[in-house]
C-alpha cells in the first residue's frame, strides 16, 4: 500500500542524508550492521506523556522506498527551473509561461516596483534557469547502486500504533544495512514528529473537556497545508475526537464529518423574500407553509425585533436540512437576534414534525452564551409544554484552546460540542515533537553520541523495551534492557535504575511485563495496520488506566523511565570510554 | 496545471461550505451574485507587516475544481471505512487485513490490554464498518448539479504573490455565483494562510540574521507533515532563504539544497581501520595516501588526542567530497575533538590541491564556537602561511529562532550560514495565520458580518484596494475605496480615514499610486506564474523600500490601513441599519 501523501518517498529527505550514503558507500562501509533508535527526549505541550502516531505511514514509506529514474536524474543533473511552465504554458491569448523566447534571448516575467507585471530580458535557460545536480560529480557506480536498492534487507521494531510513550524510550528500532537504515531518518521522523504530536494534543483536549463532551475538529483552513489538514483530522480522531469538517479526511479514513454554516451564509439573506419555496412537507404528508409557521411563533413570542436576513437563513436551512437544523445564532447578535431566531424556527419545525439539533455559539463568552442559551431553552420547553429544547445540543467554536477547556469546566457551562481548529491543529501550544533518530549500534558494538549538552547524549546499544504494570493495571514504569538478555518476569523483584542519575534506583515487583516493542517489517510489513476506531479505543483504554497524575494538565508526576543494572553499567562504561577529559586553564 | 499537493481539490474543504452550497441551492439562491474578500485582522509574529504567498496554488486550485463520481457517492452514500485493506490485504503468512471473515461473521485486528495484537469478534462491515454520507437525504438533483459545476463563471482579483499586505485589505477577492464562490473558502484559505505566515516568519529570520548570512532551511523532519515540509522549503527560499536540505523540494521547484553529516556518520566510524582505500588523487593526477597525509598534520599540530572514530569519519567524507568538506564537529567534542580533527583533514585536502568547505555547529554556545573556531582557523593560516582557514564557512544550527538571531548580531558572532529548521518549518512563534474569507456584497448590495466583537465585524462591499507611495519610494499607507469610484491620484490630496475610529484621519499628497488587485482569474487563469525568484525578489525589493520602523523586530510602528470618505460613511451607515440596539436592564 502507498504512502497517503504522495509527497512521500525515498526523495522526501534531507540531502545529507545522501551525501552521507555516498560517503558510506565510497568507504565500503554500505552494508555494516546498524541498528539505529528513534526516540524524543522530552514530552510536549509541559506533559507527561506523549501518544506514538504515524507508524503505519512509516510501514507505507518502506514500500515505497525506492528511487526513480528521474530522482537519479535531478540528483546527478540538477534540473530546469520551473519547468513545467517551460514546456507547458498558458492558452492563447496570454503569455506562455514565465519565460519566454524573445529575439534570440529570453525574457521572464515580473514585477516592478509599482507591482505591475512586466516581461524583461533574462540570460538564456541554460544559464540562469539551471540548477546543479545536488548529488554531481559522484561516481556513476553510486547512481546504479541506488537506483537498485529497496528495504527488504531492514527489519523494523516499533510500538503499536497509539500506545502511551515516554522520553528516551526507542518508538522505532531500525537494524540493517548501515546505508539503507540511515536513508530512513528524514521521512521517518517527519512521518512520526507530527502524527505523534497532534495524536497527543487531542487526547489531552479529550482529558480536558471530559469523556461527556463532544469534539469536532474544525481546523483545515488554518493547518499547515492540504496534508497538515488531512494529518490534523486523521490523528484528532485517534487521539479521543468524535469528528471532523473536512470532508477530503472523511472519504479517505472513513471519518465522521460534520458542519452546518458560516456566517456568509446568514449575511447571504436580506429578508423573508429570499424564500423560494415557503412550503415543508411533513413527515405524514401534510404540506404547510413553513414561512407561516415560524411568524405566528414569532409573534406569539414577542421576537419580531430578530435580524430578518438571519430569519430567512434559518428557515432556508430548516427546509434543506429538516432533521439537521443547528444553526449559527451570533452573525447579528446571540441572544437578541440569534437564538430567538434559531427558536422560533425549531418550534416550527417541531410542529411539521421533525426535531431540529441546537445552535452554535462562535463569538463571546461562551460559558454565559451558553447557560443564558440552555435557561431559555428551558424556558421555551416550559412555555409549551414540550421537552425537547432542555436537551438540544449548544455548540461553541472560537478559538478554543486546552487553557480554555479546562476553564470552562472550572466555570460550569451548558456547551455539548466542541469545535476546535486553530490550537488543534497547528499544536499552537508546542509546534513540534522532536523526534531524533540515533545510530545506537555498529556491527554489534554500541555506539554513542556524546554533546556538550548532556541531555543530547544517546543510550548506546540495542534495547528491549518493557512495560512493568502493577496493581489495578497502572504501569509502573518502562523498562531498557540490552537486547539478548533475559527478559524482566512477573512477580520477581527488579533493580531498575535512571539512566542519568546514579543516585535514584527502585526495585519493582510488577503485577505483568508488557513488551513494547515487536517486529513491524522484516523485509515485508508484519504488522496488520489496526482500524483508527481500533487505535483510537486502544489510545482511550491506555488513558484510562495511567495513574491520573502523569496525565494531569498542570505539574503533572513523571513516569519513570529506567534502565537495567547491566544496560547502566554499559552506558556509563561506554561514556568514559568516548568522552575525552576537558583540560581547563 | 494540477495544484502541487494531490489532496486539494473540491473535497479539500469544510463540510459546512456544501451543506450551506445545499442550502442556498434549494433555496433557489445559488446563482446570486456573490463578492467575497479574503483578508487577516492581525499580522503575526507581533510585527506589523505580512508577506502574502499561495496565489499559484489558489489558482491551481480553480483548475481542479471539478467533483469526480467518487466524491458524489461518498456524499451521498458514504463509505466503507478502510477499504483499501478489506479488498487488498497482505501477501499470505500474514492475515489479510484488519478484518476477516471468520465462521460466517468477522473479526477485528486489535491489541488487548498487554498491548498484544488479537482477533476478537466484530459485527459485518455492513454495520459497523460503514460510515453514511455527509449529505445523504439531500435532493439527488443536486448532486447532479453539483458533478456539472465549476470555476468557469468566477472572478478572482488579487495581489501579486509576494506583496506585503496589512490587516482587513483583502489580499485575494472572489466574485461569482454565490455558490461556487463559497466553496472556495476553506480550500482558499488553507492554501494561502500557512504560505502567508511561512513566507513571513522567513523574511523575519532574513531581517534578523542580515543580508550577508547564509539562511538554509533544515525543517523538514519537524514540518507538520511531508506537505508541511514541501510548503516551508519552498516559502522559505521566497521569504529570503538561500535554499533547503529538503530533496524532493529541490526537484519540484528548482531549489538550491543543502546537507553534509549528522553525528551518525561521525558515530559511525570506530578508527582509521574503517578507511577501506586511503588514496586520494589530486587534480594534477598524482596520488597520495590520504590518512597518512592527515596523521602527519595531525602530529604536527599536537592534534593526537581527538577522537580517531570523527578522524575516521571526517577523513572518508573528505575522500567523497574532495570540494564540499563540510565537518559537523561537535560529535564528541567541539573545540578539542571535532575542530582539531576538521584541521588536519583540511590541511591535507589543500595539500592535495582541493578547498575545504568549513565547519557546522550543531550544540553548546554558538557565538562563542564560533568566534573561537575563527581564531583558531586565523592561527593555521599564520602557521602555515596560508590565506585559507580564515574565510572559511563556519555554519551553525541547533534550534535557532528569531530571537536568537537578533541576539547572536548583538553579541556579535563568526558564524557565515544559519541552518533553521523547527522554529522556521512550524512558525513556532505563531503557528497559524488568521485569514477568513468573508460574504461582503450581494446581488450589488454591501452584506456585514456583525459581532459581539468589534475587531470581528467586516468591511462591507466591493473594493479597491491603493498603496500610495511617498518620497523615496516608501509606502505610506494602503487606502480602501469602493470599486467604481476614481481611484486617487498622484499629486492629489486625498483624505484617509481609519476604518474604524472616526478620530483618526490624515491627509496624504502621493508621489504615486500603486493598484494592489489585478484580475488573476476570469473563468481561466489570466496571471503569469512568476518564478520563486522572481517572487523573492520582489519581497526583498519591498522590504527594503519599506520604512524601517514598520518592520522592525521589537514594538514595530503599525503601517496605516485606511479607507476613503465615501467608503467610510458607507460602512457606518450600513453598520447603524444592521446592528440591534442593546437594551440594558
């Protein structure tokens, strides 16, 4: 199966990591045994946990390792720029293109300093318009190499997609070929950085806006590009989400999709004249005008100082969408304008037989909007005699952000649903997860990179990784242990140590081992890409069952992170072997 | 020409832009004459200037906007979520997908509370598995309609790509039926916003860093996904970068790209021993043992205690690129390991008749790295009496931002080229940009969005937008007036109110007048796709004609954004007639 991005290939890299193939290659050093460790060292958005997304992208990408001729090509010759509108062109009438033949030399579009558009004189393509071949004046035999190699010799280990991860623990273990496992590392990280981050974003929006709440991720006009968008939707549902507005997501991952109306559709309508067809069809048959309805309610209730353009807009979208009527009430003013408006248009509705679903709320404080919107409703229900208002849905949008969330809970408020964009989706509390990819092992030896920042430095080796689990099904803390050694037992007694710190040791009876790791690829993918439904419950029952104050929003508890005695022996023997001792004065 | 993301296209948008396209259909509406602007209320980063970018892909956009069968279906009937794995599966030995047929019913791939992948029961794909249609129970009519449009019957008006733009002026305006210029909103808007901000928070990082540094832009593994990263690489060269590490970004759009080393490579090698052939070959055909030549270097200079493994490593990449050696130093140690090691392989490249490259910093304190390395590069020349080490590129990189930037000028630094990567790729500062695309005419008529917010309301009608320049080419203000009425002009005085405050007025006598929209759309493309050189000349030529004080890191001075007196009565009549008077009490 292809990558979902088509983005994605062994060109979406960094260009050192070519240069460094070669450098690999031309040293014979192409085949020695890596292993490599993709890990991060701290955990976003000030928590203690971090959510592992992406990885079934990752398998996707190993399938699609592969380089094409014209990747060969651009490496060894660089290309033209801007060629398609070289070749290509525009229809009759306009130029063609931004370059352009003119007496023998060439012109290119642009622009002068008023900004108008204008053509002149460039050096000929061959000149200007060429670049070098990144990858030029390599020897020809590396070009036929990598035209022909593929990761059917890597084997990858990777936690299962959605499990609860923490600093320094490896996400993915890559081992093979030195060259081709190194080749992984941009598209890997790109591949994981983002799903990762955005998967845990959304589940602590989750944790803060309670199990009860609905949320719909409304972000893809302000994601970073079509992907971000579509990346943004996917990972929003499998950390906790309900939904999404984007539609594209929705056909792709199979994503429940929801929206009603923006403004420009409310300002769209001046007044009840805008109605071409006043009449509803009832559910037995009946037609009546629906327009007439929704007046005599008006003027029953005393609402006829409501915005008239947004009263048509109502009915308008009443009558298109009869079981699905939730409307957007502050284009003029909420509680004057909006939710009288959205009232008399439900009781109408109501009376020709359907039920309409509620408002949203999109400007102000929401937490009042919400509880004046919700005592009204109570009110109309009373008015009337029915029961149905009290429990329809109110909807907030706005900007929304984990901060606010957990204030609004604080606050009490009568809000259903979340719409939730801009925070989500561009992880505007913490942009980045920083993901690294370690070379930890060469032809069986450990290998280590040592910093002036002792908090950049690696562990060397390769590693098991565990999951100790104690009473109540809490974990208790993961586990490092050299790969080959016996692996931690339940109900045995464990020296588990900090990697850093000497000093902090715990010995841990655990209730269960969970191994953490397990082989996704060897040669071909071993791993049965779960549903999002099944990552995305997987994710829900990891959270239900941390102790609470890891996950807690503010100063949230560590989780342990340790070591074995053997694994810390060797870490910090390998540490005095490579580190050289500072000459100071 | 295809927009250069695959996912964009008519899917590629909010549910609520067909639900409400729905509504205004069956409401007979769909054909109104629509005018939509497209404009932010805040610049970002706290600085008082924007770089508009996205255009060609907006117009790309149009050019795809066409529904294909399979996006009608699954509006309309839905879909079965993961496909792909129902009809394809894996090769045998595996099972064949996340769910099965087992014993007349189906089974799902999912991980029990160990983390341990299992089949366990779920109901047919029928039930479960199926998602309904977003705009299932609509009128099949209008799916009909809806396969039939397109953008032929739209105007869209827009700066140049690459303009400078300010708050409320609308950077792009669409005019058309009401219908089809709605649907553009969420796809419009994703594509020029992250463009919008990137390009910005480039020529940010150019303002701050100087026009003599090299800027290369290192993102791509921390992007918010592989579109993420193409979108930084290429906005980053047209806000002023020099060029990228990302490959793929190379290819598509001509970009100078960039790479040596990471520390896997360094941590690669173990000792000379790795070195499989020593033979360098000097252009003049004689050749030399390579690692001998260095180790003599090496015990002349008193160099013997660095590590041999980053010796090793340095002297292999020197062998592939006998003229691009550029070192990354601070595997083990930077001033007594990395830089040393980097001195002897130099030294012996130049002996062998090639030029080193220089040095990349990756950790520790960069100003003073540097400045160091540039004494100690000083030292080698007198010793060896050369003129080389001197100008060496001393590159930096490590998490650097904006304020980092300003803060290395300020303390002053030899570093010669900045890799940026996360805080550049994300805009971690600020990462979204908050343009909305707003319904301001209707059928000829001025339409608003009122709000509980006052910074929220829209200014109404059909514009035109001005920049009128002063002495020195220096712009003074942007000014509003309403489409049809003249246009200023130079050597006229001309009276520029405030949008908003009726205070604030000014008289302005223009030396020129420069029109910011021109029609770039007309049912088909009527805008020349300018090369990303030409674009990012055109933001370097307006930065530096810009005054100073407007784009300036620190408290920057707002740039005037103002409107005629004809427009300005206009919006406040309109203002008055639209919004309810509150009553209190």
């Amino acid at each position: 199966m292809k990558p979902t991005d088509a983005f994605v290939g062994p060109m979406l890299t960094d260009l050192y990591e070519l240069t460094m193939a070669y450098g690999y290659w031309k040293t014979g050093k192409e085949r020695d045994k890596a292993v490599f460790d993709l890990f991060f060292r701290k955990n976003p958005f000030g928590g203690e946990f971090t959510v592992f997304a992406g990885l079934e992208e990752v398998i996707r990408s190993l399938q699609a390792f592969t380089f094409t001729d014209t990747d060969i090509a651009f490496l060894r010759e660089g290309t033209v720029k801007r060629k398609p509108e070289l070749e290509g062109g525009f229809e009759a009438g306009l130029n063609n293109g931004f370059v352009r033949e003119k007496d023998g030399g060439y012109e290119e579009f642009g622009f002068d300093r008023r900004g108008v558009g204008a053509w002149r004189p460039v050096r000929p393509p061959t000149g200007d318009l060429s670049i070098p071949g990144p990858m030029a004046g390599c020897d020809p035999a590396f070009f036929d190499w990598l035209r022909g190699i593929d990761c059917t010799e890597l084997k990858v280990y990777a936690m299962p997609e959605g499990t609860i991860a923490f600093p320094r623990i490896p996400l993915i273990r890559v081992e093979g070929p030195l060259c081709i496992a190194q080749m992984q590392e941009t598209t890997f990280l790109n591949l994981v950085n983002f799903p990762s981050l955005l998967t845990t974003n959304a589940a602590r929006f989750r944790l803060a806006a309670g199990t009860d709440k609905g949320l719909v991720e409304f972000g893809l006009r302000r994601a970073q590009g079509p992907d971000g968008g579509i990346s943004a939707s996917r990972y929003a549902y499998v950390g906790g989400f309900n939904g999404t507005s984007n539609v594209e997501a929705g056909l792709l991952f199979g994503l429940p999709t929801k929206g009603t109306m923006a403004h420009s559709y409310v300002a769209s309508f001046s007044g009840l004249d805008d109605i071409s067809d006043p009449t509803i069809k009832s559910p037995d048959g009946t037609e009546r005008n629906f327009v007439e309805m929704v007046l005599s309610y008006r003027s029953r209730l005393g609402y006829e100082q409501t915005h008239e353009g947004e009263l048509a807009a109502f009915i308008s979208y009443a009558l298109a969408f009869k079981d699905g009527f939730l409307a957007l009430v502050d284009t003029y003013d909420t509680l004057k304008s909006g939710l009288p408006n959205f009232i008399c248009v439900a009781l109408a509705l109501i009376a020709a037989g359907y039920k309409p679903v509620g408002i949203r709320l999109d400007s102000g404080d929401l937490a009042y909007f919400s509880k004046e919107t919700r005592k009204v409703f109570r009110k109309v229900d009373k008015q009337f005699s029915i029961d149905l208002f009290g429990a329809l849905t109110i909807m907030a949008s706005n900007d929304i952000n984990e901060s606010i969330l957990l204030s609004l809970t604080q606050q009490g408020h009568e809000i259903n649903v979340f719409g939730i964009g801009t925070h989500l989706v561009t992880c505007q509390a913490q942009p980045a997860l920083g993901c690294v990819y370690k070379l930890v092992a060469l032809n069986g030896h450990p290998r280590i990179k040592l910093s002036d920042e002792v908090e950049k430095m690696t562990i060397p080796g390769r590693k098991e990784v565990y999951r100790l689990i104690g009473t109540n099904r809490q974990p208790v803390l993961d586990l490092m242990v050299e790969a080959g050694t016996p692996p931690p037992k339940a109900g045995e007694r464990i020296l588990c140590r900090h990697p850093l710190n000497e000093a902090k040791r715990a010995y841990v009876v655990p209730k269960s081992v969970v191994p953490l790791h397990r082989c996704v690829w060897d040669g071909r993918q071993t791993y049965a890409f779960p549903s999002l439904d099944t990552v995305r419950q997987y994710v829900i029952d990891q959270i239900s069952e941390m102790r609470p104050d890891h996950m807690r929003a503010i100063n949230p508890t560590p989780y342990k992170v340790s070591v074995s005695e053997d694994l810390f022996r060797s870490i910090h023997e390998i540490w005095m072997h490579e580190a050289p001792i500072t000459e100071i004065g």
